[in-house]
C-alpha cells in the first residue's frame, strides 16, 4: 500500500513546481517583491538577472528579450498573487523615502516594511 501524499515529509516541497509570479526590467524591484514575499512566510527566487546584466542595452534602450523574474512554490501561488498585487499597489501610489524604523535600523526609500524588526513605515496624518 503506498503512503498518502496528504502526510509528506514537508521537504517534499523542494521538488514542487516553481510559479512565475512577475517580471521585472530591472533586478532591483524584483528583489523588492522577493523581499516582500518572505517577509510574509513565502520562498521566492529571482532569475535572469545575470543575463539581463550580461545583455545591457542597445542604442535603442533596454534589450527586453530577458526579462527579470519572480518564482514561488505552485503550492503558494494564489497567496503571493495577492501580495505581489497589493505590494505593486502601495508601490504605486506612495513614494516613501529612507526613513528610520523605531528599533534603529535605517530602511531604504521605498520599502514600506522594516527589514530588521518588521514593523511598518509610519503614516503620516
């Protein structure tokens, strides 16, 4: 009789199949959503940013036939669309600076979260 699948050994994940979640011309926004994921308990990787790198541009701008991406677990894949897109959305309509978290630590502009402890950029009234 073979064992259920619904009791796997959770390193079983490794072998899931990896999602394209987004893509990106450049690898510092792909690494921002990468960064946002895992602060909410999602694995994700980036690729192509070497080859992007290695290609540059043209005369004519940015060569767009290598495009930056972001994968995550299939199994996760409903939930990091919903913080891809809620994460894109705050991008959008804000534009916050570097700013210091209450705990110390110096958080680059444009990130909404704090990367040592967590804790959100402050609303201004």
């Amino acid at each position: 009789m073979k064992p259920s699948n619904m009791n796997a050994d959770p390193a079983s994940r490794d072998h899931e199949k990896l999602m394209k979640l987004a893509t990106f011309d450049n690898a510092t926004d792909a690494h921002r959503l990468r960064a946002e994921l895992e602060n909410q308990g999602i694995r994700a990787t980036v690729s192509n940013e070497l080859s992007a790198q290695s290609i540059g541009v043209s005369l004519f701008g940015r060569i767009a036939a290598i495009s930056i991406e972001v994968h995550v677990l299939e199994a996760d894949l409903q939930r990091a669309i919903q913080i891809k897109n809620s994460y894109l959305d705050i991008q959008k309509n804000t534009n916050i600076p570097e700013w210091i978290c209450p705990c110390g630590e110096t958080v680059d502009a444009g990130f909404a979260t704090c990367w040592a402890c967590g804790a959100d950029f402050p609303e201004t009234p």
